[in-house]
C-alpha cells in the first residue's frame, strides 16, 4: 500500500487546491475558500507557538489586526505602493511582537495567557479609540487589492484565491521544514519541559522569542491578506473572538501538527457556512465541542492519528528484538514525525 | 473638591464590584490553581438570570439575586465537575482552552436566548439622596453597602467555620487538606459555588448602573485577573484591596486622564508590574 | 582546579540549605556526595548546574566564575545533570531525546532550518550521529525507538545517562542515578558510571546506596544540614564519627 503515502496525500491535495475554483465555478465558495487559507495562515502562526513551544498566545488576534490596520493605513492614508506598504506591515507587526515577546516570555503558563490577553485587548483597544488615526468604529474603507505583480493582476476573486494559495503553500513548507529541523526539535523540547530544555544547553528566552515572533509574523500576514482581500476592516478584527476562532480551528484540527491547521480550519469555515442560520450562534455548538475536545481528544483530529500511527509503529519496533535490527528500529524511529 | 469626593465615592462603588468579582476568581485559583477563563461568563449569567427573574416573573429585586446566585453557583459546580476534575492532571494548556469553551458557549447561549440586544435592569433604588451636599443614587450606595456585607460574611464564614477552614487549608496545601480528612472535592465544589455565587451578586449589584449584554463580562474579568495577579493569586485580602485600588485609579483616571482610555489603566499597570516582577506581585514560591 | 566551590551558601527565607560549603571536584574520577534526608545534597547540585543562585559563595569551573550563570550556560561549558525525579522528554521517543540533547554543540539557526542550508544538514547528521553513540554506549539500543513514558525505571535511568552525556560534558552530575532501581540493576548502573570515567568524563553523584558508594566512589564529602562534615576517601569516611554520629544520630558504637 505504498501508494497511500505522505508525499502523495500531500501532492493530492495541493492539486485539489488548484483544481478547486475550476470544479465549483462558484464565486462565493471560491470566496470562501480564500478566506479559508487566510484564516490558515494565522492558524500556523498560533499553532507554532502553542502546538510546538507549548506557550498559548491570546493575543494573536491583535496582531492580525495590526497587521491588517498597517496595510490598511498605509495605502489608504499614506497613498504608498501596495507591496511596499505589504512589506512594511509585516515588519511592524514583526517588531511589535519582538517587543511585547521580549516582556511577554519572561513570564510563564497562566500569567503568560493572561498578559498576552491584556496585550489583546489593548491593541484592540486602541484600534478602537484612536479614531483620528484608525477611524476606530466607522472602519477603514477603500483598502486596495494586491497590486499587479509584472504583468499578472489580483482584480478577481480567481487571481486572488491562487495569491492567497501560493503564500499559504509558502507558509506551509517554511512551518514544514522548521518543525523538521534541529530548531523545530528545540521548541519541541521547550514545550515538553522548559526547565530540562535549559540544562541541556537550550537558551529558551531566545528560541520563545524566535517562535513568538514567528508567531505574530504570520498573524501579520494573514491580517495584511485579509484587509486586502476583504477590502475595509473595523476594530473587530482585533477582538479576541477571532483568537478564539482559530484557536477553535487549531484544536479541532490537532494542536501541534503539520496539517492539523488544514484539516481544523477548513471543517469548521464548512460545516459553519453548512449552519449558516446559525452564524452568530456558531459558538452553541463550537464551544462545547471545544471543551469535550481539550478533555477527551486534545490531540485534535489529525493529532490522533498521528497518534495512531505512532502506537503502529512502536509495536512493530517491539517486535524487533536483535543488534542488526537496532538500524532499523532507529530508521523507522527517525520517520516517526515531530507530530507530538 | 466636589468633583474629587464624587469621583472617590464613584471609585468605591466600581472597586467593590471588582473587588467582588476578583474574591470569586481568587478563591478558585488558590485551591484548583486554575485561573477561570469562564469566570466572565458566570457574571454574565448571573446579570442575565436577575434580570429575567425580575422581568419575566415579576420577582423583587433581591429575591432575583437570591435566585440567580443560586443558580450561577450551580454552574459553577457544574464546570467543575464536568470540565477541571477530568482535566485535574493535564497540561495547564488544557484548563483554559476548557474554559474558553465553555465561556464562548455561554456568551452565545445568552445572545441566543436573551438577544444581543444592551438592556436595562430596572432597580428598585432610582432614587438620589443628598448627602453631605452631594448627590449620590441610592443603588450605587447599596452596591458598596452590599458588596461589604458579602465580604464580612464570607470573611466570616472563612475564619470560624469548619467548611470556611477546609477551604483555606486547601488552598496552602491541597495534598496535606486530603491527608487529614479533607473531602478536596467537595471543597472543590463548594469553592465554585461560592465563586459563582460571587459573580452574580457582583453583576446583579453593578447592573442598574451598566446595561445587560452578552460581552458584559470580558472587560470584567480581564481587569479581575489584573487584579488578583497584583494582589497575589489566591489572595483573598489581595483580591479586595486590588479591586478598590483599580476602582479609584480609574474613577479617578476617567475623570482627570481620559475617560475613553480608562479601562487600559488596569492593563498598563498589569503590563508594568509584570515587566518588573515576572512572577507577580507576591509570588510565594514554589511554581 | 577543575571545578570547586567556596563558601557556598543558600538560604531559602528563614533556612538555610546549604551553609559555607567548599568543594572540590577531582577530575577524571567519581566524586559522591553523600548524607542524611534532608543535607541539603540536591540543593548543592541546583547551585553548581545553576538552578538556583546561591546566597554568597562562588562556584569556579576551570578557572572561570560560573557562580550566576543561568543552566543553559553551564551546560555549554561542559556540565551535564540528571534530575532526582527523572525529567526526561515523556512525550518523545528514546533516540528523539538524546538527539535534541546534543544541539547545544550546534549552531544553526531558523535561517539554517528554512533554508535546509548545509549546515544544518551537517549538524543534523552530528545529532544523530551523536545519538547512537549515547544509545549504545548506554546500552539501550532496544528501546531507541520507544516513547520514554513507557519505559521502565531502570531505563529511564540510563535515558537519562545518555542525554547527559548527547551534551557532550566535561563533568556530570547524577542525582541519585539508582533510585528505585534494584540491586542488578544498580551494579548496571555502576558500571556504566565507571565506563564514563574511562572514557573521561568526571562523574559527581548524589546517592543514598551506601554499598554503591564505597565501591565506587573515589572520594566522598558528607552533608549534613547543609554543612560540609567531612571528605575524604571511603576509608576515611566509613571511619569517621561525624559521620557515623550524623546517620545514627547519637554516641557512635564502640
């Protein structure tokens, strides 16, 4: 059954993405969709801080929104050129989350949680009330579509879906080859036991930071992408709703996975578009879902079966018992993936 | 100097419904050491249920409260049970992404049942009286005359009774409570009982004066958990002090800084005092 | 002087842990420290791996004051530990813990990593490289593969060995490394310890084994409430009534 494999599930989807626009010729499920991969794209970012590093973040929606109000801001009321303005944004929500990071990460677990809380809510805060800058309630309107690239545009809902997919598989693959690299390993070590993780060498403040801002970067992206892409943003990007929500994704996917940002994501933009006359609701049925979720399956779906793939492999190494065999059981050890 | 004694008394009256609030989130994290991230969403409850008691059956003002503190602190019983018992040996992670589930449920339960709608308690203490040659409304008096009383009893219910005893035994030790005879569950359940019992009697004081909608508790609780890292996690004096501190720094700062910018005073100082001391303002080692 | 210790002291509010303690550890040989529940052993060892700052004292390892410096820093000069309660990686396999445990010896960074420049696949190679020489100078290439949460004490244990030794250390200390661990299986460990010696690497252990220590150890300094009462070699110690007085409490026998 070799054909089952990683490389080609992974090929096999990629190419349903592609394919995707053209088998629906739907402009709302194509709009949909993009705003999918948006969503992922943050999605990744609190995934590597809190599946691998282990530290929870409950202030990556204010960094969406920073990111999102940097661009938003910048085109509209700065008239600057879109990738220009695209770039800077994600350095300042890039150095905003080096800053609050290098404060933040001194403190631990529950303090932790709450101060990126506070942090969350101040942004969203001032987004709200410095209206001469932010315009605040009213919102910012008018925000540009990506600008041409040479000679390809974004004007249409089908160039902007292959944007957004292209970034998004660009994110994937820089998430991929950090979680499957020694500094993947370090964060993996630092959020199975910070404290082991120091006396074997591992300067933590230094890697946390690196992964925290990792992790507002790619809150930054997806902001930026989001103003673009839905064109005007209000203080409401920054409440701390929108963490939840993709800490909802995240969890329902598998917390600490490669796919689990994929799958998480997009079952519940889904099945939440399926329930749609519960769209205010979503919470009735996402939050104990959430809850029962943490206690009974915390890995998540693709978490478990990772799981279950792991618990396979380790009894087939159990059954491999003599010193030839030990190069193989360290070879089918190493293919065992950083999933958990 | 009138503006001052107003904005002084008004400071009094906001820092005993913190105060309130904070004692409820205290009182679970020193024993469980869980902080409750749902702990927003029993003071929304317990303004909604009030409110629907006086509303829809007609019930007098204090009967409503009565009602509700009872019913929210069965809640609280409920999310123990059901959600930080099973989840009493994993990650700490796991505790509050829980209590976020359940907090996201209940907001949403609220707006599906009762609207999203800001609504009004009507109170039973309209009316102003004039004191000293100031102007105070009664219910803003009776917030602060409640909210103290509340805190007596629970003081002493605390210190001179067997029940009050356990839960501070448990809160300094819990393996230690158990080993002489403590039932920690159901010291567990009690604790929530009366955190949620906390909660309502604090939102149902403070709603006449605030409107009744479904995010009503998320500002509330931040600045809770601003205040019981500042007066120390588990702290009971902390938690009162802490909440009458914030509720004068910001009557004051609305009135003499800004008033838009007031609720990010209680961040700024959590913001501050963290920088400094990573570990909070009374960190009692161990952790 | 390899690594010794002056003064060193620690207090925790009213009490103090560990009083005045000087300490020398010989190179090359295996060091013990022993004394009665509650000598204010493992606290030592906290100071030296830099778990906690000591009150007043000073802590020099070749030469150069190591006293406040955090435990990653330790580490990297050369000073490994194991933990009293096994602290391992539960959640990851044998091999993946002794391979994470050798990447303080290598340099590359997140560029490194999302580039898959050269020097990480190098130093990825070193890991692993790395990683099996632990795993079988330790004796567990059986369960390499295995989650460390399902293995037994013993060979967590030497789990525990290893990742110690993926550090690439100059001197390790081991607190009480036979814990919980029974007779044959204590010999193992001896053994084992003294194949680290060999291949030269200083050994410090915190053990409760008395039988385990006069076989092995080559010299011995015995705390007692926090204070140093005597050093010197097994012989010596065995001898000495402090010693005796500090473990049988009372008049030494005859």
């Amino acid at each position: 059954m070799k054909f089952i494999n990683k490389r080609n599930i992974i090929m096999a989807l990629v190419l349903l993405a592609i394919a995707f626009p053209f088998v629906t010729q739907n402009d709302y499920f194509i709009h949909v969709m993009t705003l999918s991969f948006i969503w992922m794209i943050g999605v990744y970012g609190l995934n590597l801080l809190a599946g691998y590093t282990g530290y929870l973040s409950l202030a990556h929606a204010g960094f969406f929104a920073v990111g999102a109000y940097s661009l938003g801001l910048l085109t509209v009321k700065a008239q600057m050129n879109f990738w220009l303005a695209f770039v800077l944004a994600l350095i300042i929500t890039s150095i905003l989350g080096f800053l609050v990071g290098l404060i933040a990460l001194r403190t631990k677990e529950h303090f932790f949680a709450i101060y990126t809380l506070c942090v969350g809510y101040i942004l969203y805060l001032v987004i709200d009330k410095w209206d001469s800058l932010t315009e605040g309630v009213r919102g910012l309107i008018g925000i540009p579509a990506p600008a041409n690239i040479g000679p390809i545009s974004f004007e249409t809902p089908l160039s902007q879906y292959y944007l957004v997919l292209a970034i998004l598989l660009v994110v994937i693959l820089i998430v991929y080859r950090i979680v499957h690299s020694l500094t993947g390993r370090t964060y993996i070590a630092i959020r199975n036991s910070e404290d082991l993780a120091q006396t074997i060498g591992i300067s933590t403040m230094k890697n946390k930071l690196e992964a925290f801002v990792l992790s507002t970067f790619f809150a930054g992206l997806s902001g930026a992408l989001y103003a673009s892409f839905i064109r005007f943003i209000g203080p409401d990007i920054g409440n701390i709703v929108i963490t939840f929500d993709l800490l909802t994704y995240l969890l329902i996917g598998g917390i600490g996975t490669l796919s689990g940002p994929i799958v998480g994501t997009v079952l519940v933009v889904w099945i939440s578009q399926q329930l749609q006359f519960l769209q205010d609701y979503r919470m009735l049925i996402f939050g104990p879902i959430l809850t029962l979720l943490v206690i009974f399956y915390p890995r998540g779906i693709a978490g478990s079966i990772a799981g279950w793939n792991a618990k396979r492999a380790e009894k087939k190494l159990a059954k491999a018992q003599l010193d030839e065999r030990f190069s193989q059981s360290t070879l089918a050890a190493e293919n065992q993936v950083k999933e958990g | 100097m009138e503006i001052l004694v107003q904005q002084l008394f008004n400071g009094l009256t906001i820092g005993s419904v913190y105060a309130l609030v904070a004692l409820g989130l205290t009182l679970v994290y020193g024993i469980l050491h869980i902080p409750n991230f749902a702990h927003g969403a029993l003071y929304m409850m317990g303004g909604y249920i009030t409110l629907m008691m006086m509303v829809q059956y007609g019930l007098h003002y204090w009967l409503a409260i009565l009602v509700s503190v009872i019913v929210v602190g069965l809640i609280g019983v409920l999310m123990e049970r059901l959600v930080f018992y099973p989840l009493r040996h994993a990650p700490p992670i796991h505790d509050k992404i829980a209590a976020i589930g359940i907090l996201l449920f209940l907001e949403a339960f609220a707006q599906y049942v009762w609207g999203a709608d800001y609504q009004t308690m009507p109170t039973p203490y309209g009316q102003v009286i004039q004191l000293f040659g100031l102007t105070f409304t009664m219910q803003r008096l009776l917030i602060i005359i409640a909210a103290i009383a509340v805190m007596v009893l629970l003081y002493l219910f605390l210190k001179k009774t067997y029940t009050g005893a356990s839960i501070i035994a448990m809160s300094q030790d819990r393996d230690g409570a158990n080993l002489v005879g403590i039932n920690t569950n159901r010291v567990a359940m009690l604790t929530f009982l009366i955190s949620g019992g906390l909660a309502a009697i604090a939102s149902s004081l403070a709603a006449p004066i605030n409107l009744v909608f479904p995010g009503m508790g998320q500002l509330v609780i931040l600045k809770a958990f601003v205040i019981i890292i500042l007066g120390g996690m588990g702290s009971i004096p902390g938690a009162i002090i802490g909440g009458y501190i914030l509720g004068f720094s910001e009557s004051l700062g609305a009135t003499y800084i800004s008033n838009d910018y007031k609720d990010i005073i209680a961040f700024i100082l959590l913001v501050i005092i963290l920088s400094v001391k990573p570990t909070g303002l009374f960190a009692k080692g161990g952790h | 002087m390899f690594l010794e210790t002056k003064n060193l002291s620690k207090k925790f509010g009213g009490l103090t842990a560990v009083n005045n303690v000087d300490f020398t550890v010989e190179k090359g040989k295996i060091n013990a420290i022993i004394g009665p529940n509650g000598a204010g052993k493992s606290t030592f060892f906290n100071l030296i791996s830099g778990f906690h700052p000591p009150s007043s004292g000073s802590i020099i390892l070749k030469g150069q004051d190591v006293t406040n410096m955090p435990p990653n820093k330790i580490a990297e000069l050369g000073i490994a530990r194991t933990f009293q309660t096994t602290n391992l990686f539960e959640q990851s396999t044998v091999l993946d813990n002794v391979t994470v445990g050798h990447r303080l010896r290598t340099k590359s960074n997140l560029l490194d990593a999302v580039l898959r420049s050269k020097r990480l696949k190098r130093e990825e190679e070193q890991c692993r490289e790395k990683a099996l020489e632990v795993i079988r100078f330790t004796g567990l290439e059986k369960v390499a593969g295995k989650l460390v949460g399902s293995l037994t004490q013993e060979e967590k244990k030497r789990t525990a060995f290893a990742l110690a030794l993926a550090t690439e250390p100059e001197i390790v200390f081991l607190d009480e490394p036979a814990a919980g661990v029974n007779p044959d299986e204590t010999e193992g460990l001896a053994q084992l310890m003294i194949k680290m010696v060999d291949s030269g690497i200083t050994v410090c252990l915190i053990e409760h084994k008395m039988q385990m220590i006069m076989k092995l150890a080559d010299k011995i300094m015995v705390l007692n409430y926090g204070e140093k009462i005597a050093e010197g070699t097994a012989d010596e110690i065995r001898n000495d009534p402090a010693v005796i007085k500090a473990y049988l409490g009372g008049s030494a026998s005859a």
